[in-house]
C-alpha cells in the first residue's frame, strides 16, 4: 500500500527549483545527515537506542527514508513524496512488534527524527537561496513535503503495527512462543502445563542461548539451533527476538566441550552467547535476563568471538553498566592509560593481552605477531603511564583493560 497527501497548491517553478536544489544539497551529505538523525534519535528516545537489534533496524529505516524522501523531492519538487512500505521499515515493524515496543514511542522517534531533519533543511535553505524575498516560498514548500510525508509514513506504519498485532491476537501465533512471552513476563503459569507445550519437564534445569548474525535470516538462526539441540540430544524451544536474533533454551545440563563442538560443527556458525544453566520456571526467566544483559557487550566487541559464556563477560558487564561509572573507574585504574588517545591503543591491548598469557611476554608477542621484547618494551610504557607498579593494582588494572576493551572509547578519558 502507498499513500500521498492530498495534492499541494501549484507553486512557482522558481520555488520548485530552490526547493529542488536544497534537496540536492543535503543528497551530497547524505551520510552526515543520516549519522546525525540516528544520534537524535538515539539521545532523545533511549527505549530504542537501548536495544540494539531495534537500534540497526531504525537507523537503517532512517537511512531508507530520508534518501527515498531527498532523491523524489530532487526530482519532483512540486510533488508529496508516496509513503512507501520499504524493506528497512517492513523490518523495522516486525522488531517492534515482536519487542513489543509501546506506539508511543514509535511516534515520538518520528517527531524528533522530523525536527532533526527540519533543522537541516533550513540550514541548507539558508545556503541555497540568495535572495531573503525567497526564503519564506522555499521554507513552506519544504515544510508541506516533509510534514505531510512523515505524517503518511508515521500513519503507515503504525497500521502495519497494529495489523500485525492483530494477527498475532487473531491466531495465537505459536503456543510456544506464547507459553516463552508469558515466562519472561513473569505471568502466573502452571509447570505442567508449560511441560506439556515444551515437550519437556519445566521444571528441570535451562540454558538459555542467544544466537545472533546480520548475514542470515530468522530461520537459519532457528536451524542452528535445531541442529546445536540435535547434536547435544536434547530438547529446546525458541523465541526469535527481532531481525537476525533468537532466543533458544537448551533442556537439561549442558557441557561446555560439547556444546562447542556442536557449535563449531555448523556450515556458518552464528554468534552465540551461553547464560548460565538454571532450574524451574524462574531459572528459564533468569538464565534469558542474565544472557541479554551481557549480550549488548559482547556486540559492541569487535573481535568478539562468536561462542562465549556469560560468565566470561559477567565482571564487565556488571562493572560497565554504567557507562559514567565505568569512565571514572578506568580513569582511576589505568592513570594516564586511560587517555582516549589512538597512538595508545597498542599498549592498552599489549597489556591486556599480556595479563591473559599470564604476563608471558613469549606468548604475548606470539598473540600479537610481534617480537619479545616488543611487547616488554610496550608494558613498561603502559605501567609508566598506569603510574603505579602492577603488584599492587593487577585486578584494577586488567578489569579497567577489559572494559577499554570491550566497551571502546566510550569509557576512555576524553583528551580535550
């Protein structure tokens, strides 16, 4: 379905013109003008920009639209831009609707999204048009189009929000998937009945597993799974968690070496983060909360690898909760190493590497490709700038290192 205001009054061709060119100069710093919507958005709306799944998936959206939305108002000026139901948003409604993200919040993401851009295009108004007699004509016409199209995409997709919710009400969807909601929302439910649906006794022991990948769909995270399940013989049931993500419980006790075989044994293993194993229907709960805590850590590492325990990432995720808290921790613990300084990220990672080999410089430098005496040459720079010897201060130091690590620049000391 597409849908169009109601025609605009027909402008003067040199309106239409300006108007065009203000769009053709915001096409040629597109990227720049993405980036800042999306930092809007984020900053105003943190029930989005908290989930990172539902966070790619706006600001993908984002990207869809405003360049859907520049590129018809550079060709027809004098024309409302259709609201159209593109991929990226199709996507992004069927996240929020499996989050069960409020409306609400949908609506104010796109009036803040609205105002960023509108701050834009004024300021790019204001470049374009020379003559001040004109400004006025070219700000109204501008006005009609992104208003009205915001207004028909926000009505778009809120229909599709509640059509899909409808369908979900109308059919029930998956018992399962059903019984999963109910557990995670802590709703009163009986064991057997959950048994029953599970295929399996509630009431034992659960390993929740989180399965992510941006390269593959839904269904082969569900695969992977299965497979995983098959290989350890046990029972499991999912809940997919938005795009490129799932949610799976293991049944039973599961054994780290053989997990990571069946995992390994995948043709394209995902990215799988392991909560800890945990009894009852209160487990069930428990084990998810712990595992999606810690995952938003384990995205935000680059060099990741792609199966890992929660209690791996645990001490980091606890410490770096708060992002303020973290900071001034890491500040406090590595000194002067703290500095949010490129030509420090050597020795910040030589260190910490060093501490995982057990302050073997061999074995470092083997990690890093590096030489020996490289690596002793590198810590003896960073325990200077630590400013304190390490016998005194390892357990600070290597948690500050992993947070550096693992969260980047966002708990380093900002230089200016």
């Amino acid at each position: 379905m597409t849908t169009t205001s109601p025609p605009l009054p027909a402008p003067l061709a040199r309106t239409s013109a300006l108007v065009a060119a203000v769009a053709e100069r915001l096409l040629g710093s597109v990227e720049t003008v993405v980036h800042e919507l999306n930092a809007e958005v984020g900053a105003r709306v943190p029930a989005l920009a908290a989930d990172r799944a539902i966070a790619d998936d706006t600001a993908a959206s984002n990207r869809r639209t405003v360049l859907h939305f520049l590129h018809s108002v550079a060709a027809h000026p004098d024309r409302p831009v259709a609201a159209q139901p593109l991929p990226e948003i199709q996507q992004k409604v069927t996240n929020l609707v499996r989050r069960s993200v409020d409306v609400d919040v949908v609506i104010q993401a796109y009036r803040y999204g609205q105002q960023a851009i509108w701050d834009r295009w004024m300021d790019a108004t204001g470049a374009v048009v020379e003559d001040p007699a004109e400004v006025a004509a070219v700000l109204r016409q501008g006005s009609d189009l992104l208003f009205g199209h915001v207004n028909d995409l926000l009505a778009l997709e809120v229909a599709e929000i509640q059509r899909q919710r409808d369908e979900i009400a109308a059919h029930g969807t998956n018992r399962r998937a059903e019984t999963i909601r109910l557990l995670l929302d802590a709703a009163p439910v009986d064991p057997a009945a959950v048994s029953a649906r599970f295929g399996y006794d509630a009431r034992g022991r659960h390993t929740c597993l989180v399965l992510w990948d941006g390269r593959t769909d839904d269904a082969a995270l569900e695969s992977a799974a299965s497979a995983i399940a098959a290989r350890l013989g046990c029972r499991w049931v999912g809940l997919r968690a938005g795009a490129g993500q799932l949610w799976a419980w293991l049944a039973g006790d599961v054994a780290r070496d053989a997990l990571a075989t069946a995992w390994s044994s995948l043709d394209a293993p995902p990215h799988v983060l392991v909560g800890p194993t945990l009894r009852g229907v209160e487990g069930f709960r428990t084990s998810h909360h712990v595992a999606v805590d810690v995952q938003r850590f384990a995205m935000q590492d680059a060099e990741h690898g792609a199966l890992t325990w929660c209690d791996e990432l645990g001490p980091v995720a606890l410490a770096g909760a708060d992002t303020a808290r973290a900071r001034a921790f890491v500040a406090e613990a590595l000194g002067g190493l703290a500095a949010d300084d490129a030509t420090l990220d050597d020795l910040r990672r030589t260190l910490l590497v060093y501490f995982e080999e057990g302050e073997s410089a061999p074995r470092a430098a083997a990690r890093l490709f590096t030489h020996r005496n490289t690596v002793l040459q590198r810590v003896a720079r960073a325990v200077t700038l630590v400013g304190a010897p390490l016998a005194q201060r390892r357990l600070r130091v290597f948690l500050a290192l992993e947070l550096a690590h693992r969260l980047g620049r966002d708990v380093l000391t900002p230089t200016s």
